[in-house]
C-alpha cells in the first residue's frame, strides 16, 4: 500500500467576503518523508517514570496510569508507510 501526505495551506480570509471568484484557495503539497508512528509494544510497570521508555526523549510513548501502584507504557516506533497530519483554521 502506497500512502503520502497531502498538507493543506490556507491563505486565510479575504475582507470583503468569499464571493464568485474571489475566493480563498488551500494549497495541496505531498510530504517527501512520512511521519507516522505505529506501535510497537506494550507492558505493565508498577513506576512509569522510572521506566526507559519514558525516560527516553527520542521514544514516543505514552503512560496509562491504572493505580497508584500501576501503568501500562504503550511504545511507537516511526512508521515510512503512513503521516500524521492536523489541519488547523
């Protein structure tokens, strides 16, 4: 499966309103490198930040806290096959 990334610019609003021609355009772009995540493990720690993954500042991971006493750590790894993207007005 093939998968790109298509950002979008906005030039943002004209003043006297968006009518017939004059209107505002988005600007559609191809990404050159994915940037997606995916994940790739997931374990049970009884102190999240005492755990590698959250140490790490190059691992993406995220701390689900159950108790006190529990978290599950969830791992990405960098996914070439899909992007992640946010289009914001």
């Amino acid at each position: 499966m093939n998968s790109f990334f298509i950002s979008y610019r906005y030039n943002g609003c004209l003043p006297q309103g968006e009518k017939g021609r004059r209107r505002s355009k988005y600007q559609l772009q191809r990404r050159s490198r994915a940037n997606g995540i995916k994940k790739s493990k997931h374990y049970t720690v009884k102190q999240p930040q005492t755990s590698k993954a959250i140490q790490d500042k190059e691992q993406h991971s995220i701390s689900f806290t159950l108790s006190r006493s529990q978290a599950i750590i969830v791992e990405y790894q960098h996914d070439d096959e899909t992007d992640m993207f946010q289009v914001l007005h």
